[in-house]
C-alpha cells in the first residue's frame, strides 16, 4: 500500500474515533463481462482479511456480483456460482428443451439448434426496445437467486442487507440514472444491458442499458451513500490517462455522436480511479469480457485472489481502522 493512502486512512480513522464513530466501508465493483470471475476472488481475500463492507455500488457484471453480495451471498457461494454455469446458455437465451432439434418454432419463436433466431411476436415484458438477445434467462435466473437469497432463507441469522446501488444508462435523455433496491433482479439486469447485444429495459419512461456508458467505476456513488473508506474492484485494463476529446469540434451534433466525442465514461472513470482509497486492478489481459469458459473464469478467480491478496496490508488495515472507537 503506498504510504500516502495509509496515512490518509490512518487520519481519517483518528478523526472519527475521536467522536466515537468507525469509518463506513464502501465496495466498489466496476464493469468488464466475464472479467467479473476476477472480483470473486478479490471477495474472497476482503473476507479473508475480516473486512465488513457497509455499502456497495457496482456497474454491469459488478451490478449482479455486487447485488448478490448485498443479500447474503457470499465470495464462497459466488465462486460456485461462476463456476457451475452454463454461460452460453445463460446469456443467449438457448433453449436446450430444443437444441437437438435443428429448427423449431414454438410460442412464436423460432429456435436453432436451440437459440432464438427470429421472433414472431412479442414474448414477455421484461425487456423492450433493441438489443439481440432478450436476457430472459439472466433475468429469470437473477430473479430466483434473489428470492431464494440468504438473507431470505435464513431470517434469524446476523445477516442483514447491505445497502446496494448500480447504475444504468437512460439512452433516450443520454444520463446516469442510479437504480436502488427496489426490484433488485431487475436492476441488474438494466445495469449488464450492453447495446446491441441485450435487449434494453424499460422504466418508467427510461430506457435503460449498461451503465459502463456513464460510470463503469462508480466510486463517487458508494461516497454519496456515505462510505468514507472505499475499496475499488476495477476490471479495466487500458487507463486512458491521455484522453482529451480529440473530435471536441463534433460536439454540436448531439445524441450518441456527442458522447462519441466527449467520453462522459472515461472522463468519470479516471476521476472515480483517483478517488478509490484501496484500488485493486487484476492483471486480466488475457482474457475479455466473453471469456466464459470454464478454464478462463477458474483462471480469473485465482487472479483475482492474488490482487486481493497483493493489497492484504491495506485490507488489514482498513479492517483495524474499522475497529477503532
């Protein structure tokens, strides 16, 4: 841990012992698909290191590791979770009822080889608007995990939910918009919304796709609800520490052309990096946001666990701070 992060943690858990409080801690899960595997093993060393999170925010594949956190689930079952997964399954909506079939329509949907490939009429109200796969079955598996969480089966327990937030991108009016606990399956669902390849969720008036379109580290969130340590999971690999809206002059075009130009994301993402006290970023090179297979994502949870594990003393001493009253 660099020394100027430690003082400034030591500071703050001197300032607020004075007036008999402890230091909230803030989780931070940033966006990058299958480079989620990755945060599961830093989980794991959080937990190994007896650190207690009080709030977290997450964006995209950090979205649903952050949410299933918030309810119960934890580094141990989350790794299960990766790793027993029919991925292709999961994410393209593959009916595997149908997959020995070459085609086959049923409901208004045709199916080949057990994926949906064209759609007669509208099946569902989860999801409107475009994208290629409709996401029912993330959905539907999301929505089960959360109504069988363990802070649900297990009511007499200590276990309490942990105040979550994710966030979303609203396309029509080109924002952030930030999804509470309400609905929390469906919240996730909005935040892992890639254009083009999800189908968008509608709410309210909104129109909602992943949230690494505005904030992909969203570390000024898990501030806002109060946290004063914050521990950054972040999945990117290229910094762009250099960018400067090279196609500044584009910007009176408006809609998508304008965020083309200006990169509302980067910007965000290089100011929320700066503001993380324990900044945690695995070495996933190798690997992309559709690395699913079984290998990569056991792969990634061992890396993960060794950037946990290269920032055990900052972990410990965000624990002792904690601690102090």
């Amino acid at each position: 841990m660099k020394l100027k992060t430690f003082i400034t943690l030591l500071f703050i858990a001197a300032s607020l012992s004075v007036w008999g409080q402890r230091p909230k801690i803030g989780l931070v899960l940033g966006g990058g698909g299958a480079k989620g595997a990755a945060e599961v093993g830093v989980l794991h060393e959080i937990e190994r290191a007896g650190v207690h999170i009080d709030y977290i925010a997450g964006t995209s594949i950090g979205a649903i590791v952050g949410g299933l956190y918030s309810v119960g689930y934890r580094a141990a079952d989350l790794d299960t979770l990766f790793r027993s997964q029919n991925w292709l399954t999961l994410l393209s909506d593959r009916d595997t009822t149908h997959c020995k079939k070459i085609v086959r329509e049923e409901d208004g949907v045709t199916y080949l080889f057990g994926f949906p490939v064209r759609r007669t009429k509208a099946v569902g109200k989860k999801a409107k608007g475009f994208g290629l796969l409709r996401g029912d079955n993330v959905y539907n598996f999301l929505d089960s995990l959360v109504a069988n969480a363990p802070i649900y089966r297990q009511r007499n327990t200590h276990l309490q939910r942990i105040p979550f937030r994710c966030v979303a991108f609203d396309v029509r009016r080109q924002n952030e918009v930030i999804l509470t606990e309400d609905s929390l399956a469906r919240n996730m669902r909005a935040s892992m919304a890639i254009p083009g390849g999800f189908k968008s969720v509608s709410i309210d008036s909104m129109t909602l796709v992943d949230g690494g379109m505005i904030n992909n580290l969203p570390v000024d969130i898990v501030r806002a609800m109060g946290a004063e340590i914050v521990i950054a999971v972040d999945l990117t690999q290229t910094k762009h520490d250099d960018f400067d809206a090279p196609l500044s002059f584009l910007r009176g075009l408006g809609g998508f052309i304008k965020w083309l130009v200006e990169r509302p994301d980067i910007v965000r993402y290089n100011e929320n990096r700066k503001q993380a006290d324990v900044y945690i970023n695995p070495n996933l090179k190798d690997y992309g946001v559709t690395s699913f297979n079984p290998n990569a994502i056991a792969d990634m949870i061992e890396i993960g666990k060794k950037a946990g594990e290269a920032q055990r003393e900052a972990l410990k001493g965000v624990k002792l701070k904690k601690q102090a009253l």
